[in-house]
C-alpha cells in the first residue's frame, strides 16, 4: 500500500520567557493510506500538538511531517495552506465553525476556496448526509453541540480528503450523538478510503481503530497495530 504520512524524529518545543518547553520529541511512524488509527495518552501528553503538526496546522521545531509524498517542513503558510486545501480535512474538539455564517455557509466555505461549482447543492448534500438539512439556515449558536460538530465533519468532508484529522470528535458530544459522529467518521475511511487519524481519550474507540499510538511526556511509548511491530511479532511466533 501507498505511504501517505511519514513522521520521522519530530519534535516541537516552545519558547516561554528564557525557558524552552519540549511538547514532543524523537516521534517517527507511518501510516499507509486507508489506515485508521488513534493517538491516545494522558491531558498535556502532545497529542493535539502532534496532531496539527501531522496536518501542516503548525511547523515542527525539528524533524519531517511527509504528507501525501509533499515534504511541510520548508513551505510557507500559503503553501501549507494549499496542501490541507487539497488533500486534509480537520475536526476540531471545538468546533471552529464561524459564527456569521449559517451551517450551509460554514460547509460552503472550503468548496469556496478551490474554486469548485454548485458548491451550495453540494453543500446541501453533505449537511444531508449528517442529518442537518433541514438546520442549513441556523447560526451555530442556534445548534446543540452535536449539531455543530456534525456541521464541522461536513465541512471536513468537502474536500474529500485523503486524509482526515480529528481531535476528540467525541468528547464533546452525548453517547448516542457520539456513537452517530464514529459511524460517520468510519464510513467515510470504509467508502472512499479517507486515512483517519483521531485523538481521543476514549478507548472503546481508539480500539475500533486498527492501530493505536500512546504517547506520553511527549514521547511514542507503545504501537499497538505499527506494520512493523505486527510483522516481528508474527515473526517470533
């Protein structure tokens, strides 16, 4: 199978005062397209941190993010810009819908940005498939949370993305919208063969995923599922 993210010796820290913070440090892994796996670990771990890096939202401080063969390191935020627009999609814990426009507006926005026609029936379409079309002309702060983060996967799905990120699609939501938000998330890895890449603190779904990194104190210390674990472990057997 095709590479499609290639994370080698990544490390991100901050700068606070005279201090240096090191968020992460010494991460490699790769994914293969149409793999799905979740990046789990405890509250200040770096898991979000290395999430937006995997997906050109921020430049590492060391080390490569190689995303669809396109090496971010060196290009400029209108370049990396450019390659989310083509081949990423992004939920978002919060949401970041913009508040002026109505949910209709808010999925129109990408389509918008490449250029692309009848993005207001295709908008339609995708607020159809999650269940909103009859909500298209509501603000987001006339939505519940579940709504707005079903607004935001719509918004995702777009571009129609070779790669979707997703941080805590879940954690904000009730267990039953939560459960309709997972079934979409892995109906569009199963129907299109989007790569899903999610973090979260909920392992019933990280095990749904066919891989699992833990990350902790900014390091990889486990990679339930890596091709290259499963190939020694099958090896020893």
């Amino acid at each position: 199978m095709s590479t499609i993210l290639e994370i080698k010796n990544l490390a991100k820290t901050y700068k606070s005062g005279d201090r240096h913070l090191t968020v992460l440090e010494g991460i490699n892994f790769t994914l293969n397209a149409g793999d799905t796996c979740s990046i789990v670990g405890p509250s200040g771990s770096g898991k979000t941190t290395l999430l937006g890096l995997c997906a050109g939202l921020d430049r590492a401080s060391t080390g490569s993010v190689i995303l669809n063969g396109i090496k971010l390191d060196n290009l400029s935020e209108d370049e990396r810009a450019q390659v989310r627009n083509q081949y990423v999609g992004f939920v978002f814990q919060n949401f970041q819908l913009i508040p002026t426009l109505t949910a209709l507006e808010n999925v129109m926005v990408p389509l918008e940005l490449r250029g692309e026609r009848n993005v207001q029936k295709q908008a339609m379409e995708l607020l159809g498939r999650v269940g909103l079309a009859e909500r298209h002309d509501h603000y987001p702060t006339q939505l519940s949370g579940g709504e707005q983060q079903r607004v935001s996967l719509a918004r995702a799905f777009s571009n129609r993305p070779t790669i979707l990120f997703a941080d805590e699609p879940t954690g904000n939501l009730d267990e039953e919208t939560g459960e309709h938000v997972e079934q979409l998330l892995f109906d569009l890895n199963r129907e299109a063969g989007t790569t899903l890449v999610l973090v979260t603190h909920d392992l019933e779904l990280a095990e749904k995923t066919q891989r699992i990194i833990r990350i902790k104190g900014g390091h990889v210390v486990s990679d339930t599922g890596a091709p290259e674990i499963i190939a020694t472990r099958d090896a020893e057997q």
